[in-house]
C-alpha cells in the first residue's frame, strides 16, 4: 500500500539530499528506527544497513538497502525484512522557500491480519501511513531548521583576522 507526504525544508537541495542520504540519520527522524549501521563499503546504489525498528513494543531487526541515488534529487531504500517490508522514495526540489521533499512509501503487510486490515481498510489505512510520514517529515524538518550551520569564512576575512 503507498502513502506519501510532502514538506518544504528552509534549508538548501544540498544541505536536505546530505542528511536524507545518510541513512543512518534516520535513527534522528524515522519514529521507532534506532541504531541504524552501515554494513558495507558501497557509496550510492548497493549501499547496505542493518538497524531496529521499534514498534507496539517489540523490537525488530531491519536491514536496509540504497536502491536509487542521483544527488540532490532522488533517493531510493527498500528494507526487504523486518516487521513489514516496505520501499521508500525521496524526490527533492528547489523552491523559493527552500527544498520540497516529497516521501512515498509502499509497505507490504507483517502478517495475515494486516494483509486483511489493509484490504478491508485501505483508505484509513493510507490516511493513518500518510498521517504518519507526514509526522516523520515534521521531525526531518525541524531537525535540519534547528541546526546551526558552521559559518564560512572568506579567505580574505581569515587573513584580515
């Protein structure tokens, strides 16, 4: 089942594509996703992660895998084990008031029972998955508008200092 939510970040394309690309940032942003960990050597395409992802109280072992990358535009993962298995897409865009980032997400069912809620309930189910990375987006944004960006000297200014 996809859901998707969109958010504008007053932060430059370049500044969201370098934290969104990170996915052990993720632990920072994603409700319940903790000790995330990359487990190759891959920048990109291939790049493998292994994390928990906590939910209803149980913890579960994720893995996570980068299936698309073209900076700063789009960004592709799919966790194909865990609790639910699941693709999420990342497209980005420059606007005025600085990056769109749109997250659609399709997750499969964790079990006969959800396969069944997500059949019988599919509206208020994307309502609910939508709810959900809207929320996560809202985190995302706050955590890259509260950060305090390093200030860039000129290097006439350094050598003036």
């Amino acid at each position: 089942m996809k859901a998707a939510a969109k958010i504008v970040v007053d932060r430059p394309i370049e500044a969201v594509w370098g934290y969104i690309a990170d996915v052990e940032h993720m632990d920072r942003w994603v409700v319940g996703v903790s000790e995330t960990t990359k487990v190759n050597d891959i920048d990109g395409v291939g790049a493998r992660y292994e994390g928990t992802y906590t939910s209803a109280g149980r913890t579960h072992e994720m893995a996570y895998e980068v299936t698309d990358f073209e900076p700063p535009t789009r960004f592709a993962i799919t966790a194909p084990t865990g609790p639910f298995a699941f693709d999420a897409e990342f497209q980005l865009r420059e606007t005025a008031e600085g990056t769109e980032l749109t997250n659609v997400l399709d997750a499969g069912p964790d079990s006969r029972f959800t396969a069944v809620m997500f059949t019988v309930l599919r509206p208020v189910m994307r309502r609910l998955m939508a709810r959900q990375l809207k929320k996560e987006l809202r985190i995302l944004k706050a955590e890259l508008e509260d950060r305090v960006e390093p200030s860039v000297e000129s290097p006439t200014t350094a050598a003036e200092a």
